[in-house]
C-alpha cells in the first residue's frame, strides 16, 4: 500500500433516530465517502470501533443489538445477526481486531470476535461502564463508570476464565461519573488521562498505577484528546468550550487549579456537551462533535474553525483512521472476520474451540490416505476403549489387565496414525484451495 494513497478517513456518527447513523468523511475537504444505514435509533456515546479497516461496529444506543456494516457497503450484514445482553453503553475492539469489549451497564462483556465465543464477564463496576480503551500494545483494557472508577484489566487473565478475577489497578480519584479516557502509546508504560463531570482531568502512570497531576477547570469535562508526543492536553466541557494545556507548563503540584479560564476554542453551540475530541495522525488538526448535532474541523497551531459538518442529531462518536481510500470501493472484497453469531452466554470451561471443517471426498482420501485399518469394525466395537462401560463378571487376573493394557496401546496407535493421516490430507486439501485462488 503506497504511502500516497494513505488518507485520513473520519467515521462520525450520531443519536439521530433516522436511517443513517454513521458515516465515513474526508475532513480536510468535507467529503462524503459512505453513509451506513440501518441503525435505527443511532450508537451510542463511546459505542464506535473500526475494526481493522475492514468493518463498522456500533452499539446501538436503545436496543440490544450491534450493528455491523462492511467498510465499503451502505447496508449492515445480514448473514449474522449480533444480539447481546442489553443496550450497549461503551464498546472496545482490541489493537489486533481479536477481542471485544462491551459495557451492558455496570457489567463488561468480552467476546472472542472470530468465533463468537463469550470469554468472560466483569462486575466490578457499581454504576453504569461509560467507557472502555484498549492500551496501544493491547495487553490490557482500561474501563471507566459512573461510579467515579477507573478500572485496569489484564486482557490475559481475562480470557483465561481466572477465578475471583481482579482489575490490576483500580482508581477511585473521580467524585462524580468518569466520562472519557484517554491511553497513551508504550502499554503500560505510558500514561492514561481520564476526565470526569467533577471538572478535573487526571494524569496516570500505568507502569507504577500512580496518580501524576489532577488539572481542574471551572465546567463539568465531557472528553479528553492528547497529542502524539503527550504534552498538550484538549478537554471538552458539558457547556460548549473546548481548553487546552501544555503538560510542562503545569507547577509540579499534584493539584493544579486554573485561577483564570484557560483559553478556548469557541465554535459550539452554548450550552451544548462536547461529546468526543480526536486529533489527527499529523498533530495538526483537532476535531470536536458535540451535542448541538456540528462537527467541527480546528487548526491547532493557529486555533481557528477550518471547517463546520452539521448534522441532524447529537454527535456521539468520532473515530479517525489511517487507510487507503481504495477500500471503499464496493467491488472491495471484505475478508471474513465474524464466522459465528456472539454468544449470550459464557461457554462451560473446557468447552472446544470452534472447528476447521475440511471438504474431503472420497477418491481424494483414498488416494492420498493409504493406511490400513489395524482392526475391522467389529473389533473396535468390541474394544475396550468404547465398551468401557461393560463391568467384567469374572475376576480380573494378571494376564488379563496386561490384555487390555496392550489393546489400549494399539488403539491409541491406530487412532494417532488416521489423524496424522486426515491432518496431511486437510493441509493438503487448503494448500491446492489457496493456489487456485
């Protein structure tokens, strides 16, 4: 994929009751590149991912349901429906497109994407999950309630089904509902800025879980937005404004209040919540929706409005991503990433994982499969390994324990021999299936 043809695409959605409730723009030109229909009722705040820049996935913000739409196609996939608990209220896909994360009010589901499998479920929030971010590496997922607490999972110990499963570093520092979070690159390493209706901002180290600097403002804070190199810091508040501060310019306390109001950025409605900040890959451009249904499109370094998108509902998400334009071509082909509808339910532990099913037919394996059957069918209807159940009426001598020890052997002999046998036949049977593509 040519560097030149990488292009910044921008997914806006919004809580609209009408047909179109996300859509795809060039915003440096206010392009329209697709809109996606058929989510009725519009995503939730925090509830849009991109999933490997293949797929559109949305909570919706009503109804148990997720909507997913192919990246080049206006119409949801119709193949699998995506039923889950309750009504989506933050929603994570994990950096390698494997995992997702999903708050159903104050519990957090995790869903094995390819196979639908449900993993794990978290209760340890004691209000609503407003959020949920996965850290850049992936390793670990941050979770955020109305609560006030900022929870840090393991995604490892997660899946393992661990029991009696705690979150790695639990931050109780927010009084009033956590409403956006913000993890910076290096896993845990990094740094993790949180926001909260308490009008304060929070700095964390994930390496050591400690808290760095709480900055408060004089609004209510509804979404945070940091630079690549983590050192100026956007906030939007519940009233239309939008401040900014540089991280080295803050006195090293722990806490910093601003005696007078930072600058703003001024071009929301007022009062109308600024719902979600997002900066571009090039540091040079901030992007803000809001309640009042406007996109705004900033320049950072000059700190003027470039460019407004309005729309016909509140602006729940915004989502930038790096990907070649090419991919919204409806003769794109999709790769299959969801082989199974979720699952509402975690499977007994144990249970196997989903099967590869292989099309063999019959003069392929015997021309390829040349072993002999070591016993007839009658012999393995009576081998001791399926007739287990039968209780012997005699008594059990020396000769005879060593009998079935024997017939045991050979059994698990023979059976390792066919599988070794249709492993060969599948491997070959994929490779021929991929040279004919």
């Amino acid at each position: 994929m040519a560097a030149n043809n990488i292009m910044e695409v921008l997914f806006v959605s919004n809580a609209n009751e009408n047909q179109i409730s996300c859509s795809a723009w060039d915003f440096r030109t206010g392009t329209n590149l697709m809109n996606y229909k058929g989510g009725g009722g519009g995503a939730a705040l925090h509830a849009l991912s991109v999933l490997r820049s293949q797929y559109i996935v949305a909570g919706n913000q009503t109804k148990p349901l997720l909507h997913v739409w192919p990246i080049n196609a206006q119409e949801q996939m119709t193949a699998i429906r995506f039923v889950v608990p309750g009504a989506v209220t933050a929603l994570a896909i994990s950096p390698d497109g494997s995992y997702m994360v999903a708050g159903i009010q104050e519990t957090l589901y995790v869903w094995h994407i390819l196979t639908g499998r449900m993993m794990n479920t978290l209760s340890k929030h004691y209000q609503t999950v407003t959020c949920v971010k996965f850290t850049s590496d992936g390793s670990h997922f941050v979770s955020c309630g109305k609560d006030g607490a900022v929870l840090v999972w393991n995604l490892a110990r997660v899946v393992a089904h661990e029991e009696n499963l705690a979150p790695l570093y639990t931050f109780n520092d927010h009084g009033l509902p956590v409403t956006d979070v913000y993890v910076g690159a290096g896993g845990m390493r990094g740094y993790m800025f949180t926001v909260s209706l308490d009008r304060s901002c929070k700095i964390y180290d994930l390496n050591s879980g400690t808290l760095l600097l709480s900055v408060v403002f004089a609004e209510g804070l509804q979404s945070v937005a940091v630079n690549a190199l983590e050192t100026q810091v956007f906030v939007g508040t519940n009233s239309g404004s939008i401040f900014d501060f540089f991280v080295n310019d803050v006195p090293r306390v722990k806490e910093y209040h601003f005696e007078e109001a930072p600058k703003q950025l001024c071009g929301h409605t007022k009062p109308s919540s600024v719902n979600c900040l997002s900066i571009s890959a090039d540091g040079k451009t901030l992007i803000s929706g809001a309640s009042d249904s406007q996109v705004l499109v900033w320049n950072i370094s000059s700190r003027q409005l470039l460019k407004t998108l309005t729309f016909k509902g509140a602006i729940t998400n915004i989502h930038l991503k790096l990907t070649n334009p090419a991919i919204f071509n409806p003769e794109h082909k999709q790769p299959l990433v969801f082989a199974a509808s979720l699952k509402r339910m975690i499977d007994p532990e144990g249970a196997d994982e989903m099967p590869i099913e292989i099309m063999v037919d019959s003069n392929t394996f015997d021309d390829e499969c040349d072993y002999t059957p070591r016993q007839t069918q009658q012999s393995i209807i009576a081998s001791p390994l399926l007739s287990s159940g039968i209780t012997k009426t005699t008594t059990d001598t020396k000769t005879e324990d060593k009998d079935e020890v024997k017939a045991l052997r050979q059994e698990i002999d023979r059976l390792r021999h066919i599988n070794k046998k249709l492993f060969e036949v599948s491997s070959k049977q994929l490779l021929r299936a991929q040279k004919r593509k």
